[in-house]
C-alpha cells in the first residue's frame, strides 16, 4: 500500500456537509467532525456502499481528523484491499450521512433514540435518554 497517493484532507459534497450540520444541532456532539465519524462507523455497522461522489468540500486535515492514525488503521484491517483508506472514510461518510438523514426527514430533528434503537436495538437502555432530547 501507498500512503503517500492517500488524501490527506477528508472532503465532503454539501449535501452531506448539510446533513451532518442539522444533526449535529440536534443531537449530542460536540463537533462536526464527531457527527461525520459517526456517519462512518454507521456505514461500516450497517455495510452501506461506500458513495462516490463528486465536488466535494475540503472539511478536516487528516492530522485533525484522526489524530493518532487510529481511524485509518482500523480502516485498513476492515478493508485490506482499500488502498486509499482516508478516500474510502469519505465515501463511508457520505453513505452514513444519508442513513442518518433518514431519521430528520419528517420534521428536520434528529431523533437520536430512535436512531440508537435502529443501530443496536439490544444495546439501548431508555432511562439514560429523557424523551425531549431524543426526539421520542
């Protein structure tokens, strides 16, 4: 593998920009960048096909992105024959914002509960989340 081809910068089309912005103002996260980590780890959990896409936006420099390179790593263990494991973390991000915006489209919220319940049913516990913050 050649790292050096790799991006350096993760980019995202402002479909997705917008999708992870509304979340990120409904939800629990402190940052942008957490919202898109998780729109990633969505993709993976629920085997979305990475999305390609085009005019993408410069958003986070890797070194901010994945500070201690653990983010790629990982990606390369999961995907052993991506050569590009920063370009594949855009296309996860793109296909797991768009899982994710299928739980705003109704009224514009992000009802994280129901969306807790969608990815780990079993693993949701209803007393840590008051009904008002997860849109329930």
């Amino acid at each position: 593998m050649n790292n050096a081809q790799d991006k350096t910068v993760i980019a995202v089309t402002p479909e997705t920009e917008d999708i992870l912005k509304r979340v990120e103002e409904s939800a629990f996260f402190g940052d942008r960048m957490d919202v898109a980590k998780l729109a990633m780890s969505v993709a993976i959990k629920k085997h979305l096909v990475p999305m390609k896409s085009s005019g993408r936006n410069t958003r986070w420099n890797i070194g901010g992105f994945d500070k201690d390179g653990a983010i790629g790593s990982t990606l390369r263990l999961l995907f052993p024959s991506e050569e590009q494991p920063y370009r594949l973390a855009e296309d996860l991000i793109e296909a797991g914002a768009k899982y994710l915006n299928d739980f705003m489209e109704i009224d514009g919220e992000f009802h994280l509960l129901t969306f807790l319940k969608d990815i780990a049913p079993e693993e949701v516990d209803r007393t840590r989340f008051s009904a008002k913050n997860a849109g329930d």
